[in-house]
C-alpha cells in the first residue's frame, strides 16, 4: 500500500494587502450578496469573475423551496460569464457569504457542484482560475487554480 497525501496551498491576506483589481472583485462579491434570494437558509452569497478584459460580472445564490432547483452564486456568476461573453477568459472568481447581518469570519469555501464547474470553465480557456476567498477575518487566495481545492477531479476525458 502507498498513502499519498493532497495538501491545498493558499495564501491569506488582508483586505488592504490586495492589489486594486483584487479589491474590486472581492468588493463586487460582496455587493452581489446583495441580490441573494435566500428566504431558508438566510445565508446570502455573491460571486464575481474578472474575466480577460478586465469586466468584473457578479451573481448570487437563487433558492428555491424545492432546494435542488437553487443555483450557487459561484454557478450563477460563472454560467453568466460564459453566455455574456463566451470568447472572455475567466482570470480570477471572489465569493463572499453573508448571514445573520454580517459577513462570515472565516472564507467559505465553495461546494463540490460550483468546484466541478469550475474545473470545466478551467478547461475551456485552458487557464487556471484564482480563488479568492472573503472572511472578514482574512482572504484566502488559491493561485493554483481548482486543483488545489478538487483533487481527483473527474472530467471529460473519462467520457472518451
């Protein structure tokens, strides 16, 4: 037997340490919260990916009584991104939570379903995606793209 161990790098900043384009994009996924539809849960999330040319898009979660048929704000941004502007790389995504009045402490990290689709947007400009990650304890950067949060990812080359 052979244990191989998966480690995730990132790097934690504060608000100030970022540079201007990250500021930006971390302070758009907080005011995407803002549009959240979430009467059960009550935790409001809003994503925002820079993409190539430097445009910022934002989403938020959608909930839906029959939970399966909400959508993350990750996906929401992501599949916006790629509809409106289908020939734009995505560079980088923030995601920031709210809930109970305020922002979480700690980052949120995103689901299994929002990191799968990320890994396919990946693909599709060829390009890792940095992860930026609100708390307002500190921000967490994964450089490295979606691998260092999905390891053994599953993608279409196991359909071929």
């Amino acid at each position: 037997m052979k244990e191989i161990t998966h480690t995730c790098h990132y790097k934690l900043y504060a608000y100030e340490e970022l540079c201007e384009t990250d500021r930006q994009l971390v302070d758009a996924a907080k005011q995407a919260t803002q549009g959240s539809y979430a009467p059960y849960s009550e935790f409001h999330v809003g994503a925002a990916a820079l993409l190539a040319d430097g445009a910022i898009v934002s989403g938020s979660n959608q909930e839906n009584a029959a939970y399966p048929s909400g959508l993350c704000a990750e996906r929401t941004t992501l599949f916006y991104a790629n509809a409106a502007h289908p020939n734009q790389a995505i560079k980088a995504l923030a995601v920031a939570a709210y809930t109970n009045g305020k922002f979480t402490n700690i980052p949120v990290p995103p689901c299994g379903a929002c990191r799968q689709v990320m890994l396919e947007v990946e693909q599709r400009y060829h390009q890792p995606i940095r992860i930026l990650l609100y708390g307002t304890e500190g921000i967490y950067v994964v450089e490295g793209g979606i691998g260092e949060l999905l390891p053994l990812t599953f993608d279409a080359s196991f359909l071929k």
